[in-house]
C-alpha cells in the first residue's frame, strides 16, 4: 500500500472517525482576537486543529485561502503543525498540467509544502497527472464528481460508450492510474446516487467526500 493511504487507515483506527477537516480560512470572517496576533490565520487554524484533532482522520487546507492573501508562510507553519501531531495532510491545490509546469506543480505541493497528498484535475488526461502520481509516497486524490450543483454540466455528460465522464474517470483511476497504489476520488457527498456508483466501479479505493457540514 501506499504510505499516505497507510497513515490515513491508521489514524482512522487510532480516533474511530473518517472525518476530514478542511481548513478555507477567509480573513474577512476571522475573529478580531486573532487578526491581532502577529500570524492570524495561523493562530485561527491551530485553534480550529486543537479542537478537532481528536476527531480528524486527516486535515485539508485549502491553498488558495492562504495564497490569494500572501500567506503561504501561515500555511506552511499549518501543515508543519499538523503534522508534528501526527496527522496527515491533504493539500487542496486542485494541481494537473502538462511539461513543466506539472513538474513545478508536483514540487510546490511536495517538496515545498510536505504535503502527504494533494488534490489534483483529471480532466487534462494522464500526462498532466504523471508528476504527481510518480511520487509514491504521496497521495493524489482526483476530481471525479465534485459537490457542487454545477459539477453535472461537464461530469454528468454521456460517452460515446454509454458512460457518464465521471464514471469514466473512475474507471481510469482505478484500473490505468493507479499503478503506485496512490491514487483516490473526490466525490461529492452531496450526490449519493453518482457516489454509489463510483464505489461500484472502484471497490475500495478511498474517497474524499466533500459536501458534509458547512464550509
């Protein structure tokens, strides 16, 4: 198996939970007792960490909260935080692309971050993902049918074949990309009927089910 799948199964023995907790931190909705404090919004995490970690299988930062505002440093003191509690960390970048750029994309999420896995688009085709699921040691968890109502517009489309696409990209994740044995599917908890049929398709690949609570 592969090492990040590993900690995940473990530490989901270790709490008795599959809850993953995403971190979306937006400064305009954060407490002024912390945009006081010299790294608000990693003071603001490690609060929201301390009172969940008992609870969380998994965290999940959400790169974008933290780059969009320059505070790529917070985010790495975030994930260092983490895991010095032993926890894994997905890092939510959404990354794929093609050449070079795939390559810095791998980098920045592995080698610059830590991260133990990371969310990524499948729908440039396996040469955007081959970066990422060459590091073995790391997860890559793929967009397959996302949460939101939108997500039918592209996911939901019918094949020449009779399959949806995202079945399609279940299919693919689970018998042609996941070689390394590092590879799982975002599904949208908000779609039951889509979510039972990826699990049909890829027997127990993990899943990252998003839509559960508010965000």
């Amino acid at each position: 198996m592969n090492a990040f799948f590993d900690r995940i199964r473990q530490r989901q023995g270790e709490v008795n939970s599959l809850l993953c907790v995403g971190l979306d931190p937006d400064p305009d909705r954060i407490p002024g007792e912390f945009l006081r404090q010299r790294k608000p919004i990693f003071a603001f995490n490690k609060m929201i960490i301390d009172a969940t970690a008992d609870y969380a299988c998994c965290y999940k930062p959400q790169f974008a909260h933290f780059a969009a505002v320059g505070a790529e440093a917070e985010l790495q003191l975030t994930i260092d935080y983490i895991q010095s509690l032993g926890i894994p960390v997905i890092l939510d970048a959404k990354r794929g692309d093609v050449g070079s750029t795939g390559d810095f994309y791998a980098r920045e999420a592995f080698d610059r971050y830590h991260a133990d896995a990371v969310t990524a688009n499948p729908y440039m085709g396996s040469d955007s993902l081959k970066p990422l699921l060459e590091r073995e040691d790391r997860g890559v968890l793929l967009l397959c049918r996302t949460s939101n109502p939108g997500g039918a517009d592209l996911q939901n489309l019918v094949l020449a074949t009779g399959e949806q696409l995202f079945e399609r990209v279940a299919d693919l994740a689970a018998n042609q990309w996941n070689k390394n044995s590092n590879v799982g599917l975002v599904v949208g908890a908000t779609q039951p009927e889509e979510l039972a049929r990826v699990r049909q398709i890829t027997g127990d690949m993990t899943l990252l089910l998003p839509g559960i609570g508010a965000q």
